[in-house]
C-alpha cells in the first residue's frame, strides 16, 4: 500500500511557524537586550502537528524541565499533557514527540536513576509513553527496554519498536494492548500485552542496532549496527537492495544484510 501523502492546512502551518518565528526573534524585540538572554533557552523546542491538521502538539521549556502541551491551531489555546518534573521522580527529559494517528501521541523519555552511594553509577533509562489525545489522562507505556523507530502514520494504532543488544530485532506492537504507565503489575498480567513474540517480529539483525531506516512504503530499507566494539555495519533489508561494491576506506561501515522476517 501507498503511503497517504499529508494535507496541507495552511493556518496549522502558519501557527507552527509563528511559533518557531518567535523563538528565533524572541531575543531581538527587546530594547535592552542582557547576556542572560541569549543563553536562556526557547520557550518551545519542538512542534508536530497531528495527522487530521486540528491539533498540535508542542514541547515547553519550564522551570522545572519540559512540559508537553496540546495546542488548538484554530485558537491557539494550549493545554499541558505532560509535565516532567511532576510526573517522575528525578530527573527525566522528553527527547522526541511521535504523532501515531490522531488519537495517540508517541513520547521517548529518558529519565536518569540514581545507584547506590558508591557503589553503582547513576543510569539513564528511556521510556516510550502513549498519550490518548481523546482522554489526556490515560497514558499507557511500553514497559520492555528499547525505542521508538517508526510511527506508522498510514497504519493507525500501530507502531514499530526496536530492541537493541548483542541481537537487535524490530517489533510492530498495536496500542490497545498495553496496560495504563501507572498501573503495577499483577501476576495476571502480560507486559505490554504480550506482544514481544515472534510472529510480531519484523527484522532481526546481528549486533547493537544504532538506527534503523525506513523505504517510503514504511518498509525496512536498512539498519546501522555494530558487529564488533569498533567494527559499525549498514546492513540492507535483502541481498537484492545491496549496491555493487565500492572501493572506501578502512574506517567507512561495511555493508551486509540483514534478516528480514515475513511480514505476513
């Protein structure tokens, strides 16, 4: 199937670049300027509008950290969905927002944990939330270690899922099945609704999987990955995608293929 090229909504557009426009000459408008101003950071760092064109999501530089907010293009009003520092303890940050489909919105957090004193080291750990825009208090998460590498935008209530390690796989996990972020498990209960199993996986590939790269039919193109602790490989989705051979030295990543699985 055809990707479904985006509409285009002009007074959705021209709210985005007002906002980015403002970020920009924020620092201009003002009469005296000071040094503080130029090393404070912007009021909003990202925007992404949804699918439909009606919503917009944003993230806020806060106090505290970053906040989340929902913007009405028509309005401009802006709703918070999410805020850092009240929703975690300690310190965690939003990295990337993700519209799925109109419903569902995509946030890859990183959250740091402290070890114990001396004896273990602090470790940053990444969290994928699901926001449902249709009842911003209902926020579900992916539980199992990993991250978001594509939003699927013509598969709605879908998305793929990376998991990287000595053996790094790609997972197509549908929404509905994961349980709420807040709620604690109980023996009944399968993580992320049992999804990480074999007939949801899509790719496997050999080695610590960097990043993974996408066709423009959402299919599997190819994927950078470590074979070795200094060996990094571009590996493609089937021996027929491979480019004839060029000469390139030593340091350049090497190409190979990875095993693609049925995508039935």
């Amino acid at each position: 199937m055809k990707p479904r090229h985006p509409r285009f909504f002009p007074r959705a557009a021209v709210l985005i670049f007002t906002l980015l426009a403002q970020i920009i000459t924020s620092h201009t408008t003002q009469a005296k300027p000071v040094a503080a101003d130029f090393f404070s950071p912007p009021d909003i760092v990202t925007a992404a509008l949804s699918p439909d064109g009606k919503q917009i999501a944003a993230i806020r530089y806060v106090k505290d950290g970053r906040r989340l907010v929902l913007i009405d293009p028509n309005t401009t009003k802006a709703e918070p969905l999410l805020d850092t520092a009240s929703y975690f303890e300690g310190q965690a940050h939003i990295n990337k927002i993700s519209w799925l489909d109109s419903r569902y919105l995509a946030v890859q957090l990183s959250q740091e944990r402290q070890g114990v004193h001396d004896l273990l080291s602090t470790k940053v750990s990444n969290h994928l939330l699901v926001i449902d825009i249709q009842d911003i208090n209902h926020i579900r998460s992916v539980r199992t270690p990993g991250w978001l590498v594509h939003a699927l935008p013509n598969d709605p209530g879908h998305f793929l899922y990376a998991k990287s390690g000595s053996h790094s796989k790609v997972y197509k996990l549908k929404v509905e099945p994961l349980l709420p972020d807040e709620k604690k498990l109980g023996k009944l209960d399968r993580i992320d609704g049992g999804q990480f199993r074999k007939s949801n996986e899509l790719a496997s590939i050999n080695g610590y999987a960097v990043h993974w790269y996408f066709d423009q039919e959402d299919q599997i193109h190819s994927v950078l990955h470590y074979e070795t602790k200094k060996q990094i490989t571009l590996s493609y989705a089937t021996e027929a995608q491979i480019p004839p051979p060029i000469p390139t030295p030593k340091s350049a990543p090497k190409v190979s293929a990875i095993d693609e699985k049925n995508k039935n």
